[in-house]
C-alpha cells in the first residue's frame, strides 16, 4: 500500500515532535519543516531523526510560514496526503510584545498555506488540521467551552489564532476543503517549552533546590487552565484529520486547576514545607518551612513579580470534549497529578 505523506509545519515544537513519533509509527512519510536558526534546535526529534544520505522516513526542510513562496513551493513539491500546521509564535504573554509578528505567522502563515492548498490542489485531495486555541474564547461567560461557544479572544495570540479559525472553516465552505480546526487546550509535557508556566514552575523549584537558584518569579497565580497531555492531545490532531468529514473539536480534559494548584502540587512532591503570605502591596510569595537540598528554612522560595503579569489575561479556561469523545472516540487518560509527575521526574534527570 502507498505510504500516507504529511507535512508538520512546526516540527521541532512540542507538539510537532510527538505528532511526527506518532505518524511515522504509522508508517507516513513525513515532511517536518523547520526554520534557519544561527544554531541547530532540534533536540525534540534528533531521537527519530537519521541521517538524510539514509533511505528515511521522516525528511527535514527548512521552511518559514511567513513565507509564501516557500510554503507553496514545499507543498507543490512534496504532494502531501495531510498537512498539520502547528507553526506559530505560541506564547500568549510574548504576542503582546510581538503583536505583528504574531498575527504574521498566526494568522497570515496559515492564509500562506491555505491558499497554496487552494491554488495546487484542484482535486482537493489535501487534507489540513490548523492548531486551534482555547485563547481563541478568551473570557467569554458560558463555560466549559464547547464548540458553539462565543469567541472572544483578549490577546493578539488569541486574536490572530481566531482568524486562522474562521479562514479555516471559510476555506472548507467555499472551496470544498477538507479544513478541520482542532481547538485544544494547555497541554504539557516534558518537552513543553521552557516559558510556558508548568515547565519554567518545575524547572524553577528544582534550580531553588539545587542552589542554581535563589526564587522563582512568576505573575498571576489566580488564573485557571484546563491542562492536558501533549501526546494524548496530539492523537486527537490525527483523528480529526481521519475523520470522514472536516470538522472543528474542542479537545480538552474537562477539568480544571489554578496557577497556584499548579505550584502547590510540584511543591509538595519535592517534599518541600512552605506557608503562602502577603507583601504590602498584596504580592503572594512562599517560604520554606523546612530545610530541604540548598533551601533554608524562611527562605523565600516562589514570588510574585509584575513584569510577568499580561496586560490582560484569560481567567478560566475549562473545556467540554463531549464532541470529540462521541464522534472522534477519543479520550484522554492522563490526569493532572500524573502528568505534572512525569514533567517532574524527567526535569530531576535533566537538571543536575
Ligand atoms: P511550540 O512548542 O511553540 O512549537 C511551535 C512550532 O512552530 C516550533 O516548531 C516553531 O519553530 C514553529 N514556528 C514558529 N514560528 C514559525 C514560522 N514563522 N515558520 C515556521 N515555523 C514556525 O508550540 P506547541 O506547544 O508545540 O503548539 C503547537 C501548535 O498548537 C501551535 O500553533 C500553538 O499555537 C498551538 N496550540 C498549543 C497549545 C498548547 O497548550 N501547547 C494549545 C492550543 C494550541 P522553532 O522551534 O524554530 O521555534
Ligand atoms: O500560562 C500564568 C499566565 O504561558 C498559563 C500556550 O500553549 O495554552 C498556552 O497559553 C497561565 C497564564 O500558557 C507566569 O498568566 C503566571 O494565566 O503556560 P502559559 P497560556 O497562556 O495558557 C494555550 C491554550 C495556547 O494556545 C498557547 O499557545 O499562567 N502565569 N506566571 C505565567 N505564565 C508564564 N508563561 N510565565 C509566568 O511567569
């Protein structure tokens, strides 16, 4: 039988990773599209990756979803079966910062791909998954958020990410495409990158204890998040694409944890004792009760510092993936505890 071929854009991200492990154990030929770096980043996949002079199945380009000319002719070139575009500029806190360049890659990049498809692909063989958001229902009042849902983004992330939605789904209608949009929540592992709150709390409290450092800063400790498995997440983005028809799936736990559950949670499987206060200016902050590894009792190990406050955020976020378990059969397994375990025990390697 003909090997299936996919094109990851955003092969060397989290997501990327787990999805190109899960489709060449399914025996596609993928095309992993990664940008030029001044130095080579492409530590999640170098365990799949073989040397290119090798008969390989997983095959690496450079390629940059800014850029039109280069999306169409990786697509004109490789003819692929299904197209997954995971690129993007991923960080909510960072696209206040890089407003523009977000929307270019978040929502522009996938116009770019959308497009080529359009433009190359008159039989509409193609099939294209585009990485939806929860960002995308911002603070809108009904929850858990379903597909019907308002959107009401309160980011440019947020914002760039729902025009892609719509010109997903507006492509599908106008043009026959088979479009899906995978509207996932925050999903974590240990390749999660370093900047989103799980990795960088863990990473942090295992430095406080190691000496290598003294505190970890962090911003709001209110907000809520529905926090999922990446590689359970990543399965759903393969279903949605084998499903008969295009579709759009919330694909999320259910459930939901704050930020400060989050650092509650890693505290107290590193054995450390600590008692939450208050500064004068209403800041948390958490000292240490015990002396444990390089911490001393009354040290001052987790603090809340403003630079990492959003100029607006998304409260509580919290997912109904009623839709997905019914039509796509999928269901996640792997709950919060154990999810934060694995991060914890992969990062103790890791940080010596
Ligand atoms: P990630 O780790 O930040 O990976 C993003 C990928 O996109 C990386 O490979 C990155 O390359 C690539 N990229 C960035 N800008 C690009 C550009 N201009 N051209 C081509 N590639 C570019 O994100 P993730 O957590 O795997 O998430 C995957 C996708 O799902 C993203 O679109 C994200 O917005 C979306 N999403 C994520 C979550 C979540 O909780 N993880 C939830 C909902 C939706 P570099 O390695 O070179 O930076
Ligand atoms: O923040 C708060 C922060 O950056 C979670 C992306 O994958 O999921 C992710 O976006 C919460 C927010 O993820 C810090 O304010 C406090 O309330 O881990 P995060 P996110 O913004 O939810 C969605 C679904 C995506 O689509 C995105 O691509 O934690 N928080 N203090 C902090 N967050 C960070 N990063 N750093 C802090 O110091």
């Amino acid at each position: 039988m003909k090997k299936k071929i996919a094109i990851i854009f955003g092969i060397t991200g989290q997501d990327g990773s787990y999805l190109a492990e899960l489709l060449l154990n399914k025996n596609y030929i993928v095309y992993g599209i990664k940008r030029r770096t001044s130095l080579i980043h492409t530590t999640r996949i170098d365990h799949i990756y073989k040397d290119i002079h090798l008969k390989t199945n997983l095959i690496l380009k450079y390629g940059d979803v800014t850029d039109f000319s280069n999306v169409f002719n990786l697509i004109n070139e490789i003819k692929p079966d299904e197209i997954y575009n995971l690129a993007a500029q991923s960080n909510v806190g960072v696209s206040f910062e890089l407003p523009e360049y977000t929307a270019q890659t978040d929502s522009i990049g996938t116009l770019r791909i959308l497009e080529a498809i359009r433009i190359l692909d008159k039989k509409r063989k193609i099939k294209f998954y585009q990485a939806s958001t929860s960002e995308i229902f911002g603070n809108s009042p009904e929850k858990p958020y379903n597909e019907k849902s308002k959107f009401e983004p309160v980011s440019p992330y947020g914002t760039a990410k729902l025009y892609s939605y719509w010109m997903t789904r507006n492509y599908r209608d106008a043009y026959s495409m088979f479009a899906s949009n995978g509207i996932l929540f925050n999903h974590e592992s240990p390749r999660r990158g370093e900047n989103f709150i799980s990795r960088k709390t863990i990473i942090g409290i295992i430095k406080v204890i190691k000496g290598q450092q003294k505190c970890l800063y962090l911003g709001n400790l209110k907000s809520k998040r529905d926090w999922g498995h990446a590689k359970e997440f990543v399965y759903a983005q393969w279903k949605i694409l084998q499903h008969k028809v295009p579709d759009d799936f919330v694909i999320a736990t259910g459930k939901n944890y704050s930020v400060k559950d989050l650092i509650n949670l890693v505290l107290k499987k590193l054995n450390i004792k600590y008692a939450w206060k208050k500064d004068k200016n209403n800041f948390e902050y958490a000292v240490a009760l015990n002396n444990i590894g390089q911490i001393q009792k009354s040290q001052i190990i987790v603090k809340q510092e403003k630079r990492y406050f959003r100029p607006n955020e998304v409260h509580d976020l919290v997912g109904d993936n009623r839709k997905a378990k019914k039509v796509l059969k999928w269901k996640p397994k792997i709950n919060f505890e154990q999810l934060i375990s694995e991060m914890i025990n992969s990062d103790l390697k890791k940080i010596i």
